[in-house]
C-alpha cells in the first residue's frame, strides 16, 4: 500500500525573500533541476497543479551504501483541494509525492509518506504557501552517475468529487480518473556515487631505533582510517642490553652484551662493548712476601691473598711456602785406610744451611778413626854378638807374630829383620884387635814430608873402625844402606761455592789425596741455569789437588715471568688520551715491571713503573697513550722480572675512528691534524 504526504495548504502568493534568494542559489549553481509539469483538469474548473523547489540538495558525490537528507518545497498552485468528500483515511484521495525512480528513500521505496487530514483541513491545504518535508536517500551501492526525480501524483479513490477552494463540487466523482496521474513540478537532482576508500599506509624501515609511518592512500566516505598519522614516528627495534659485569672471580669478570635487533639502538658498539661476551681483568693478584731469615736449613716467606676476586690466590699461586736455603754441610767420606788410620773432611754448613758437620756426627775439619789390624811383632836377642872380645852386643832378629791387614798400620821392621841390640856379650879384654862398629844413619831418618819421594839412608863402619883382626862391620851381616819408601800420600780440601741469580746444586766438595784429578759437577733447578766455572777449576770443573782448592759455579735465573694482560679502549678518537692497564705475575714471587712497545719497533718505549722500580708480582700498572691519525693502531707489552729475564710479547689493536663534525651542511668525518679546530 502506498504511503500518503502530508500537504499544508500555503498562501501561493506569500514567499519570503529568504526563499527566494535559496531557491536562485540553488538553480544558478545547477544542483538540482525544476521543470515546469503538466496540470490535470478534472472538469467543473477543477484543476490540479503544484509547484516545487529544494530547500536542500544532495551532494554532487556520494560515498556507496550512505545515507543522505535533503529537503523539498511544495504547494498547491491547482483550483482543487488535494483531498474530497471524507475527513478519514477511508473517504478521501490520495495525493503524493512520489519518486520516479527506484533509489531507497528515507520513507516508503517511492513516495514521501501520507497525508493524515484531519476532520478540518488546516490553512494552507487550500492555498498556496509552501510546504516541506526532508527525504533520506540511501545511495546506491554501485559507482555511476544517477538522477533522482519527484513530482505530486494523485492515486484516486472511486466515489470521491473533487472541491474546489470553497467546497463547491467540481467534476464527477474521481473526474473518471481511474489510475495514478502525474501533475505539478518536476524536481530532479544529478549526483555521482563513488565507493568509499580505506586508508593504506605503512611503516617505514627502521633506522637508529625510529621508523617513520607513511601514508600512500588516505581513507574516502566510510573507509577505514589509517591507524596512525601521516609521518608519525615511532620507536622501533630491540635496543642492546648490558648485563653488567659479574662477580670477580679468578682474576677475570664477564659480562654479555645482547645486541640490537631489527634496527634497534643503541647498538652493543654504542654502549662500548662487544657483542657477546666481554671479559676484563679485576681484583689484586696474591703475591709472595721476601723469603724470612735462613735457619736449620730453611727459610719461609708469606703470601698476600688476592683481593677483589683477583687471580691467582695463596692457594692457586705457584711457588712454595718454604725453601732450603743456606749451605749444607758436606762430608767427603773417609779415605783409604792407611797405617790403621783413615781421615775424612766435614765441611761446615754455612749461611744457616744444615745439616750442619754436628748433625752428621762428625768435627769441622779432618776428622781421623782407626782401620784395618796393625802388624805386631818384636826383637829377639840371638847368641851372636858384634864382637869376640872387649864387650860387643848381641844381634836381635824382629820377628812378626800378627802380619798387617785391611790397611792397618804396617810393622816397623821386616820379619827377620836383625840388628844389633843392647845386651852385652864377649865383655873379655881385647890387646891387640878391634872389631869394627857403624856409625849413625845419615840422614839420621827417612823423611816425612807430605809426598816426598823415596831415598836412600847411609852409614860407615866408623864407630869403631877395626883395628889389628877385629872384624869389619860387613862381618854382621848388615847393610851400610837402607832404602826409605814414598811418604802416604797427603790430603789437600776442595771448596766448591756459588754465585748468581739462579738456583741449582753441586757436588764434589771434601778432601783428596795429593795429586788426585777431581771432576766437580753443577746442576741447576728447572728456574735457572748453570753458567760456567770460575776459579780452581776449568770450564769442565777439573781440578788437580796438590794443594787446597776452590771452584765456584754460577747460575743465573732463567724462569720467566707471566705475559702481561692488557685492558682498555679498543676504539676511540685521534689526538684523545685512551688509559690502558696491565697486570702479570712470577711463577717465582720476584718483583716486576712493564714494558710497551707502543710503534711495534722491537724494543720497549716506556717502561711501568718508571724508572728502574718494580712492583710486587701481581701489582698493576697503568698509562695513558693517543695516536694521531685514524686506522687500525697495535701496540704490545712484555712483563720483567727483578732477575731480569723477560715474558713474551702481548699485542693489542686499537680501532681509531674520525671524529664526527656537525656543520650546516650535515654531518661528515674528516681527518684533521692534532690540534686542529678547521671545519
């Protein structure tokens, strides 16, 4: 069922300039188009007729599927009421104002809605002032350009006269009219549909930790918008972490730099690490004290713990508590058993070295013991006497009950040896003949000096010389020479000492037969090394003794110390101070110091501390060094030892990078000389 609209009546003549002034705008910029329609004649001087305007247009372009208001301006211009005979919606005609295409309306699908007159049709329904209603137009779902026409239509009721403005009847009921008629204005509005457009945008890659939002599409009608503004920025990435270093431990804490991720910033570089782990030197190494005084053989020393989680510690640190020091007394053993006697050197401990000669049961010096089993034997007297008459004496024969042995002391005399003795024999007087008798040895005795050569012994038949027949001495038997034999080797001491930096050991020291060739030896620790010999001896250690001799050895410390670490900057700037720190250690406890090679010529250029000073073993030392020019710097540094000797080398790289310098025109990195302010 169609829907009626409502019309007032309206004073035709009454307009107001307002109107008129909306209406020309309207129809000079051509939104919408008013054409003049056809009047219906019913008979009787009843005739329909309307005129109409919009008050409101609809846009030029719509956006698909939205709704739109306009408004339209009507009045009845006809000499016929737009309704007759009946005040209810079942008793009168149906005038309304219809659309003559098929576009969706706020209303019905074609018309406006419905008249609802009331018993007493209100001013204007009659006359010829305007009327208004506004419409919805829901616009078409498909792009394209459209037109929208409305003009009055009367869809009749059978039965019904029409009136005129005075009530008088005019025409025949329905005026024979049997179907729907158009009359009055056209109104008709040109507009264009276009479909909505959602926004298209994106962000841009991300850059130093910000990426810029960039919108290529901007939203239409009822599209979506753009969840962010046209270069809006953002913050973008994942920045890099620093963990923080940890706890010392071992000399060394780490700490780990996770790095940026998708453009992120700052980078691990920008916060001065690397990527990954990083590990740098802490705390104070422990270090041995100066070994304490020398006593019974040993002297001890104390270590310094490690502070602060440095490395290593008392317990880790090499080297030893105590050590033997001093010289150790030294026995040579007893020589060959001579005579029943042997001797034997103690050489005393010295510099408070023990054993001392005491601790091994012996003397300082030559210390002398009985050996082997002595000859024993003796003289006997015999019947012969040296002279037949005027006193002679008796010859004595030696004789040997128990021979020598083991080196014990050796008889006197030969088994059977004679002699003559002290007994008085043939005392008669003798006139006329004197039996000849010797006289003393001379030399009176064999010598005894320490390796003299064997000699002869003589004597003469003097004492008496015979006279008359007197016997001469040959007469007895005995010689007037006796043979001395060599003198016992005698025994000369060898010293051997030692000199140096270095440790080491030697043997050979103690007493030895004149003339014996004695070969020393020296070995030294795994720290040092044996040098050479000095005094007595050659350079093989060979000495002959034929008199009291004194080798020394000597043994230069050889150990090296630790190669130094070496911690700071790793990048920077040119003609900037960057400080750099080194840290080493002895296996021996000596102090140290440090030396850097900063120009990679071989020899160091700085020595830490200055000077000639050292510092403990585990100390460290710092220093402070630029470079003038960029690129990739390499210095090294090697650590010394009190002794002297030296570590290797460690190298370290230096990344020297331009400065950045900010000008109107940008940024850029230029190389400039040191001390230059140039741009």
């Amino acid at each position: 069922m169609q829907q009626k609209i409502e019309i007032h009546r309206i004073n035709f003549f009454k307009k107001t300039l307002f109107e008129v002034f909306v209406l020309s705008l309207f129809l000079y910029f051509g939104l919408f188009n008013t054409v003049n329609g056809q009047t219906q004649t019913i008979g009787d001087g009843c005739v329909e007729d309307a005129e109409a305007s919009l008050y409101s247009s609809l846009p030029s372009t719509l956006f698909a599927g939205q709704n739109y208001n306009f408004t339209i301006n009507y009045r009845n211009v006809g000499t016929t009421w737009w309704y007759h005979n009946g005040w209810s919606w079942n008793d009168m005609s149906m005038y309304q104002l219809h659309q003559k295409n098929s576009f969706t309306l706020g209303l019905a699908a074609d018309d406006m809605g419905s008249v609802n007159t009331p018993p007493t049709a209100p001013p204007g329904y009659g006359g010829g002032a305007w009327g208004s209603r506004t419409i919805t137009l829901t616009a078409p779902t498909t792009s394209g350009s459209y037109t929208l026409t409305m003009q009055m239509h009367h869809g009749p009721y059978p039965n019904y006269d029409y009136e005129l403005w005075d009530g008088t009847p005019c025409g025949t009921k329905d005026g024979g009219i049997g179907s729907y008629q158009w009359f009055g204005d056209e109104v008709s509005q040109n507009f264009t549909v276009i479909q909505s457009v959602s926004c298209v945008g994106n962000w841009g890659i991300c850059s130093s930790g910000s990426q810029t939002y960039t919108v290529t599409t901007a939203a239409t009608g009822v599209g979506s918008a753009c969840p962010y503004a046209n270069n809006e920025t953002r913050a973008c990435g994942t920045a890099a972490s620093w963990s923080g270093y940890g706890t010392c431990s071992n000399g060394s804490k780490s700490g780990t730099c996770t790095e940026a991720t998708g453009g992120g910033a700052p980078t691990c570089a920008t916060l001065g690490y690397s990527a990954g782990t990083n590990t740098t030197t802490c705390g104070t190494a422990a270090y041995w004290n100066v070994w304490g005084t020398c006593s019974g053989g040993s002297q001890s020393r104390t270590c310094t713990e490690a502070t602060g989680g440095g490395a290593p510690t008392c317990a880790t640190i090499s080297g030893s508590s105590t050590q033997d020091c001093g010289t150790a007394a030294s026995w040579s053993g007893y020589g060959t058993c001579s005579g029943g006697s042997k001797s034997g050197t103690c050489t005393e401990a010295t510099g408070g070295g023990a054993p001392t000669c005491a601790t091994l049961g012996y003397s300082a010096g030559t210390n002398t013991t009985t050996c082997g089993t002595a000859c024993v034997g003796n003289w006997s007297d015999t019947a012969t006497c040296s002279l037949t008459c005027g006193g002679g004496v008796k010859q004595q024969t030696y004789t040997i009950t128990t021979a020598a042995s083991g080196g014990g002391s050796a008889c006197p005399y030969a088994n059977n040896e004679t002699r003559w003795g002290s007994t008085s024999c043939n005392t008669q007087s003798c006139t006329a003949n004197t039996n000849g008798g010797w006289s003393d040895w001379s030399p009176a005795s064999c010598p005894t000096a320490c390796g003299s050569a064997a000699s002869t012994l003589t004597r003469t038949c003097t004492n008496p010389t015979p006279s008359g027949t007197g016997s001469q001495c040959t007469a007895d038997g005995s010689s007037a020479t006796f043979s001395c034999s060599a003198t016992a080797a005698c025994t000369f001491t060898l010293t051997i000492n030692k000199s140096g930096n270095g440790f080491g050991t030697v043997t050979g020291a103690g007493s030895y037969d004149y003339n014996t060739q004695v070969t020393a030896g020296a070995t030294a620790n795994s720290n040092s090394t044996f040098t050479g010999w000095s005094g007595d001896c050659n350079t093989v250690g060979k000495v002959k003794m034929d008199g009291n001799k004194t080798c020394t050895a000597t043994f230069t410390y050889s150990q090296s110390p630790n190669i130094p670490t070496i911690s700071g900057s790793i990048s920077g700037y040119p003609s900037t101070n960057y400080t750099y720190t080194f840290n080493a250690t002895d296996p021996g406890g000596y102090q140290i110091r440090y030396g850097v090679d900063w120009d990679m010529n071989g020899s160091a250029d700085e020595w830490l501390p200055t000077g000639v000073s050292y510092v403990n073993s585990g100390v460290s030392q710092n220093t402070s060094h630029n470079w003038g020019s960029t690129g990739t710097k390499t210095f090294r540094a090697l650590t010394q030892n009190y002794p002297g000797v030296n570590s290797g080398w460690r190298n370290y790289s230096v990344s020297i990078v331009d400065v950045p310098v900010t000008g109107v025109c940008g940024t850029a990195n230029r190389d400039y000389p040191p001390g230059s302010t140039s741009y």
